[in-house]
C-alpha cells in the first residue's frame, strides 16, 4: 500500500510539471501567433516597400532641384 501513495505522490507531481509544461507551450503559441498576425498585417516585404519608398522619394527630391 505505501508503494501505490509513493507512486501515486510520483504521478500527481510528473502531472504538475506536463500541466506547467503545456501552459508554457501554450503562452508560446499565443505569442508567437501574435507574431505571425502582426507580420500579415504589415505586409509581405513591408521593409523592402519602405526602402523602396525612400528611395522614390530621394529621387523625386533630385528631379525636382533639376
């Protein structure tokens, strides 16, 4: 009988740590959800579009002194 509450106590504490385990994970995805939502928003190549923005606008800059 002692065995089965010392393996008992050994599975109730490997319970808690796969429940934190799977929260951690859990919290991960979100952030890295988050992440991914943001990235769509901006755009695909959002910063080669604002190189390419100020580099339009250095361009325009020189046209209109000449």
């Amino acid at each position: 009988m002692s065995a089965l509450v010392v393996e008992l106590s050994q599975l109730k504490h490997e319970l808690e740590e796969m429940t934190a385990l799977v929260s951690q994970k859990e919290a991960e995805i979100a952030l890295l959800k988050a992440q991914l939502a943001k990235a769509q928003m901006e755009g695909p190549g959002s910063a080669e579009v604002s190189e390419l923005k100020a580099k339009n606008e250095e361009l325009l800059a020189q046209i209109a002194e000449l």
